[in-house]
C-alpha cells in the first residue's frame, strides 16, 4: 500500500518513501503521555519536560551500576541470571546493569574470632571445661556464598567437633598444664581439614586455648596439685640458678689453679735450669782453682747463715785483759734491763782460763 499524506499534511508525499522519524517520535511520546491539546493554528500535541528529566534519571542510575569499586581488602562476585560468571578484583570494574548482573562483594581480609565453651571428656576419663577462640576470614569467596548453606553454623560444628576429639586424646595433666599450646595447634589442624572437605571457603587465622579448668566440686583439689607443681618447678628454676652461679665460679677457680701451678712449675724449672749452669759454671772455677774456691765459698756460706742472727765478733790479741762490751748498743737495743727474745742480757769479762773469741776474720773488724 502507498503511502499518502495525512490530514496533518506531514505524511510523505510520495508513495514508497522511508516514515518521517520526528513523527514516529512524536507519536510514541504521545502515547506515553497522552495528548496535551491543540492550538489555535492546528498544530499537534507535545511531550511534557518532566519525561525527559525521567530518562535522564533512569540512564545515570544505569550508568552508575554498571561500575563498581572494589577495596584492596574485598573480592567481588558476578551472578549473571543467578549463575557465577566471573570474580572481581581489587580496583574499578564495569558489568552489566541489574536486573541482568549482580554483584556481591565481602571482605577477606578481615579477620572474624568467636569463642566455643563446654565440658568435655579427657583420656583418662577426666571431666575439664574448656573454652577455645578461633580466628578465620574468608579464603575463597566462591565456595563461601554458594557452597554451604549457613558457613557461621558450619565452622561452629567444625569447631566443636575438633576440640572435642582433641581433648579426648589428651591426659588432663597435658590440658592443664604445659600441653595446651600443642592441643591448640591440632585443633587449628582439624578445623581446618574439616571445612576443607565442606569446602566452605573459611582459612582458620589460629586457635588459641583460653581457659581449661576442672570441674567445681573437684577445684580444691586441682588446685592444690597445681600449687605443688609450681613449687616443684620454683625449686628446679632455683637449683638450675644455683648451678649456673656455681659452675663458672669452680671453673674459673680450677682455671686459675691451673694457671698458678703452671706459673709455678714454669718458676722451679727455671731456677733448677738456672741453678744447674750456675754449678757448671763454679764447677769450671773450681777445676781452675780449688783453694779459692772452696774459700770463696765457705765465706758466702758463712755470711749467709750469720746475716740473719745477732753477733759480735772480736778479734782481740793473747792475755787477761778485762773486756767490757755493751752489748745491748752494739745490737741496736735500748739500752733497758731486759732485751729482745734472742739477744744477750748482759755480759761477763772472760776469766783467765777461758780464751779470747776468734774468728777466722782480719783483725780489728766488728760487724754486726
């Protein structure tokens, strides 16, 4: 069929030509807005301002979620039509607008931490009350949003299960005392293996025992076992101190023992050695002159013995003479009644029968 013009007049002219597109516009948004009347001159009806301000509107609000920012520390996920297409990172991402794509993002660096508390059995068959933190966040973002149902409820049985299959291979002595750090270290290792067969998505940060305690109506009496085991360690910290402060004193004691011994051997050797070739030596003196030598030497023995007592020697010719020494001056005394232990109290004149004191000496020498 032809085309021809309408009553409007704005109709193509002629039969077979392409539709006037500022019509077809004009038309489409008369039908949303309906007709807004004629004027005077016949012209045709109008869209109001306010439809224009609508998709304005609605074409920012398109073009702002198309783009999404996200942080250093999230990790995006896509669902196009609800099925996983792709995971965002870090940094400015462009997808299609909803309701075609949408996008869900969490943080995986952060790090949660909740507490679980009970009692539970040891190895032998012991009752303790335990209480466990446990820190985790989140290591695959996929697995975490579609794998598991309730993941918070999941780690939390994870959790249970772990510490009480731990603690019920562990003595109470091992949960109490210096074993907890090991039982920690092994429940971290079978909360982790157990969500990894889940697949949950969670990475356990650590596992710390906070408390372990016995029952109420057994307290006193652990407490009691815990005292003695601290005053039993007290003790072997203290003999350990004790050690330590002993030993190096006795071997720095022994060390300088040793030195002085070896000092002292290295002094006798010498003096011997010393000794020895002084002898050499007077031995040759002697070949060449015995005489004087064994005069030599017997002055020298002689002048050694008698340096260290108190004498008088005189050297006085033959007769009667009377011979008054003061002897107490002679021996350097104060001239008082009594005298050093070992010196002369007084002094006699040698009777007539008694011969003058020699000494193999020249004559007129006094010495002391």
């Amino acid at each position: 069929m032809s085309w021809k013009e309408t009553s409007n007049g704005r109709g193509p002219s002629q039969s077979g030509g392409p539709p006037d597109l500022d019509e077809l516009l004009r038309r489409l948004l008369s039908w949303f807005t309906g007709p807004e009347g004629k004027s005077d001159k016949g012209s045709e009806q109008r869209p109001v301002p306010w439809v224009w301000i609508l998709l304005l509107v609605g074409g920012v609000v398109v073009l702002y979620d198309m783009f999404h920012l996200v942080d250093e520390q999230e990790r995006g996920v896509v669902l196009r039509f609800g099925k996983h297409v792709a995971t965002l990172q870090p940094g400015l991402n462009v997808r299609l607008p909803r309701p075609i794509e949408r996008i869900y993002k969490r943080n995986v660096q952060l790090v949660h931490t909740f507490a679980h508390e009970d009692s539970m059995l040891t190895q032998d068959e012991n009752i303790v009350k335990v209480q466990v933190a446990v820190q985790y966040r989140i290591g695959d973002l996929e697995r975490y949003l579609f794998n598991v149902a309730d993941p918070e409820a999941t780690l939390r049985q994870a959790t249970e299960s772990a510490v009480r299959a731990v603690i019920g291979k562990s003595k109470l002595d091992l949960v109490l005392t210096e074993g907890r750090s090991a039982i920690a270290d092994g429940q971290q290792v079978l909360i982790q293996r157990t969500l990894e067969d889940y697949q949950s998505g969670f990475l356990v940060v650590g596992v710390e025992m906070q408390s372990a305690q016995p029952p109420e109506q057994v307290k006193a009496s652990f407490d009691d076992v815990t005292t003695a085991r601290e005053d039993r360690q007290r003790l072997i910290n203290e003999a350990e101190a004790y050690r330590n402060d002993v030993l190096p004193r006795a071997r720095g004691e022994a060390a300088r023992i040793l030195e002085e011994a070896n000092a002292y051997k290295a002094r006798v050797v010498a003096r011997a050695e010393g000794e020895a070739g002084r002898f050499e030596q007077l031995l040759l003196e002697y070949h060449e002159a015995p005489a004087i030598t064994r005069q030599r030497l017997y002055l020298d023995a002689m002048e050694t013995l008698l340096s260290s007592t108190s004498k008088v020697l005189l050297d006085a010719p033959e007769g009667n003479q009377l011979i008054y020494l003061p002897v107490d001056r002679l021996l350097g005394g104060d001239g008082g009644s009594g005298s050093a232990a070992g010196q002369p109290q007084a002094t006699s004149a040698p009777s007539q029968n008694t011969p003058p004191i020699t000494a193999p000496r020249p004559r007129g020498r006094v010495s002391r």
